[in-house]
C-alpha cells in the first residue's frame, strides 16, 4: 500500500524539525522521495545504491517500497529502468551483478 500525499507530506515534515545532521542529506532524502512518487521504487532502487537508500529512509522514517509504487508514470526517463526492461532478476541488477543498468541510471531524467 502506498502513502497518500498528505502521509508524504507530513513525513517529509517531520522529518524536517526532527532532524539533525548536514542539511544537504536532508535535501536529498526529500529529493529522493519527491522523485519516486512520479517514477517508483524500482527506478528509483536502480540510481542510488542500498546504503544511500537506507541512510534516505532513516532520515525520512520511511520504507520506499511503502511509500510509492513500483513503478511510476514517469519511470520511462529513467535510462536504467529502461535497460532493466529486458532483465528478468531486478534485485541483480540493484546490485550492480548485470552490468549496463546502474552505471546509466541518472543521464536522463
């Protein structure tokens, strides 16, 4: 189940006056978040590595795959999730173990 945009928000501002830490890894994590509401979690998954992934949802209190789909309406301008369509093993490709998908993953959006 995803969040609403209203959860979305308050999440996004709680996090805000609860945080404490360098304000560009806020920025991010909210960027992050922002981004995959129009183009999913798996897209999403496939730009940033799972520490980066992990450190975002510590800051924000939120899990990705909750938050927003899988796959979003704009999901087509990421480069990598469009090299993934042939895959059949997403987290493989998560994981950097086929080769071509990650290293393309933020040239077009």
């Amino acid at each position: 189940m995803t969040m609403t945009e209203k959860e979305i928000k308050e999440a996004i501002d709680t996090a805000i006056v609860n945080y404490k830490g360098q304000s560009p890894e806020l920025e991010q994590a909210i960027g992050a978040l922002m981004l995959a509401r129009h183009i999913g979690w798996k897209p999403l998954f496939l730009m940033h590595d799972r520490r980066t992934i992990v450190k975002y949802e510590k800051i924000l209190k939120v899990s990705f795959r909750e938050a927003v789909r899988e796959e979003g309406e704009l999901a087509f301008k990421s480069i990598a999730w469009g090299a993934f369509q042939g895959c059949t093993n997403f987290w493989k490709a998560v994981t950097g173990a086929i080769s071509g998908i990650r290293d393309n993953g933020l040239k077009k959006i």
